[in-house]
C-alpha cells in the first residue's frame, strides 16, 4: 500500500509540475501579444498624443491644427468635415469616438470648436490622421505662409 500511495504522489508531482509548465508558457506568450499590442509599430510611429497631455492649439489653415502636448511635443492633425472657422475658434475639444479618454487620441476622434467665426456656432470636426509635427514640416509650413503674403503684396 505504501508503494502505491508513494507513486501517486509521484504521478501527481509530474502532471502538477507540467501544468505548470504550460501555464508559465501561456502567460509569457499573452503577456508577448500584450506587449506588441501596446507598443508603437517603430520609432518613427509614437504619435500618441494623449487626451490628458493636451496643453495647445493652434489651426493650421482650415483642415489642420497643430496640438502641443504638456512635454513640449508637437502634433499635426488633420482634419475633415466642417473646420473652416478654426482660426476664430475660441477654443476647441477632442472627443473620443469610444468616449474613452484616457489613452491615445485616434482617427475618428471629434473636433470641437466653440464659437467664433462667421456664424458664431458649435462646429465639428474628424481627426483622419495624427502625426507628429516636426521642425522641418513648421520649417516649411512658415516659408509657405511667407511665399502666399508675397505673392498677395506684389
């Protein structure tokens, strides 16, 4: 009887150590999806501006603006929809399309616009892309402003 009792507990150490093998391969593996899943695709790809970080704005002509975050980065948004008072706007908010606002902001957020402008009315518009604002694309926006005024003097 001791025997036999002795080799079950040697069965059970076996399959309870191989479950534990397997559980360690599972949770290595979703923690592996986790982290490719949450990670930007390269380095040039962090355009995460997050909906807390928002410290700015700017337009950026009718379908774009720039957006500061708190640390200093620069984003580029572009814009669809009704966006042609941006520049008289006195203030705007980026709605969620999930209404979740804790992570990035995603194409297909809103842009809201509060008052100003022609009509003096609430308008919004949709982020279709997000990027990073870079010094040489401020760098060539400004020597295309420059280039337009010179062009309207003369």
């Amino acid at each position: 009887m001791a025997r036999l009792s002795l080799y079950v507990e040697r069965e059970r150490g076996a399959r309870f150590e191989q479950g534990l093998g397997a559980m360690k391969t599972i949770l290595l593996a979703a923690t592996l999806i986790l982290a490719a899943a949450t990670a930007p695709a390269s380095a040039a790809d962090d355009a995460c501006l997050m909906h807390r970080d928002v410290d700015g704005w700017g337009a950026h002509g009718d379908h774009a603006m720039v957006v500061n975050d708190k640390f200093g980065r620069k984003y580029l948004l572009s814009l669809a929809g009704f966006c042609s008072d941006l520049n008289f706007s006195f203030g705007v908010g980026i709605r969620s399309l999930g209404g979740v606002t804790f992570g990035c902001v995603e194409r297909g957020d809103r842009i809201v616009m509060r008052g100003g402008g022609a009509m003096n009315r609430d308008d919004s518009c949709w982020i279709t892309k997000i990027e990073r604002y870079t010094p040489e694309m401020e760098k060539a926006y400004k020597a295309a402003l420059e280039a337009k005024r010179n062009q309207h003097t003369n």
